[in-house]
C-alpha cells in the first residue's frame, strides 16, 4: 500500500519536481538546436487521480504519484510563476522572521513559502533564464499595473477584447465584505491586498526583468 502524504507535502513535492526541470541544467553534453537553444530535459511529477470507468473504457493508470522525463527545445518552454507573493517578506505586508512560529494555518504557511522561494523558485528562475527558457510572471490584479510589462500587454486590444461577458442573476450577489464577514468574522479587515496595497508584490527573489512578461488573471479596466 502506498503512503498517503498531506496536501501540503504534496505542494512541496511538486514544487521540487516542478522547479526540477531547471535546477539540473547544463549545457554539457546537452543537445543543441540549429539556432544555438538548449535542448532541455525535463523530469516532470504529477499526481494522477483514477478516472470515471465503464465498459469500453481504457484503464486509466495507477492512482498516485508519477514521473515521467521528456525533453523539449528550451525555445518551446515556458516558466510561468503564479502569484509568487512578498507576503511575510521584512518589505512586505506583516513581517515574518526566518525562526518565527505563528499560531494557526493561516500564518504558519508563509515561513514554508519563503523556504521554497528560497531553496526552489529562485534557482529554477536562474536556471531557466540561464537556458534561455521564457519567463512568464502571474501577477494580482491590486499590483500588477506597476509593471511596464503588464501596460504593454493591457495595450494590446488582440489580448484584451471590449465585450464581455455578462450574466443576468435573479439574486443579489454577496460582497466581498459580506463574504470576508461570513467566513472569518465582522473584525476581519480584509485580505492584505486591502490591508497593504502599498506594500503587496512579488517577492524579491522572484521579480520580473524587463523582457519578461507580467500578466493578470484578470481582464484590465
């Protein structure tokens, strides 16, 4: 019987493999393209879960964690960093030191996140960029507009289209605050992109360079 393993090993465990297809690269012995781009191989781990079943239906693999190696021109890779906050950090929103414990899951998620920033982001960010892999930066809507590289792609109208999608509700929608107040109390004052718009951002160890581009989940307006 395989160990079942919590979600959050799970996360630092793909993370290491996710970050993995960086971490080892070298250029010695690695095949190269005509234009001169790395050839690069990736070890790349997923966690596959059992899929429906029925007559006809081929099986669908064991349930669990996989791995699997395949390689790729590194001109037809992608780095994509979601969301990779300064939350936490001495600059940014509620300042955690390196040793600090604090109660609850809440808080006690930040120093494990600095950890894998530290230890996993910030080299397969190097490596990447050492191998000529695009970098691609995922960015919250309440700071993504400080990024010259986000204006330019807010600019583009084949990127942003002007009709949208609208939807006719036959009840009110909740808030935000409404939500905030039903699911952590009336004293909530709001997440730190509300409590910090000043100080929330990308981490340091993960900024973008100039050629790199930051985008948002959301449409601009």
């Amino acid at each position: 019987m395989k160990e079942k393993i919590s979600r959050r090993k799970f996360l630092e465990t793909s993370v290491v493999a996710g970050t993995g297809i960086a971490l080892n690269l070298r250029s010695e012995g690695r095949p190269v393209m005509e234009d001169g781009s790395m050839v690069v191989r990736l070890s790349v781990r997923y966690y596959q879960v059992a899929q429906l079943y029925g007559p006809g239906m081929p099986p669908s693999g064991e349930e669990g964690l996989h791995e699997r190696v395949f390689e790729r021109p590194a001109a037809q890779i992608g780095l994509v960093l979601g969301h990779v906050w300064n939350l936490g950090e001495p600059d940014g929103p509620y300042p955690i030191g390196p040793d600090d414990r604090k109660p609850g899951e809440a808080a006690d998620w930040v120093p494990v996140a600095h950890r894998i920033i530290r230890d996993k982001i910030k080299p397969a960010l190097h490596a990447a960029r050492t191998a000529g892999i695009q970098v691609f930066h995922l960015a919250q809507s309440s700071y993504v507009k400080k990024y010259p590289q986000y204006q330019t792609i807010a600019a583009d109208p084949e990127l942003n289209p002007e009709e949208s999608t609208s939807f006719n509700r036959c009840v009110r929608p909740r808030s935000n605050e409404e939500i905030w107040h039903h699911e952590y109390g009336s004293n909530y004052p709001g997440p730190v992109w509300v409590t910090h718009p000043d100080k929330f951002d990308i981490a340091k160890d993960a900024k973008p360079l100039p050629n790199e581009a930051v985008f948002s989940d959301r449409i601009p307006a």
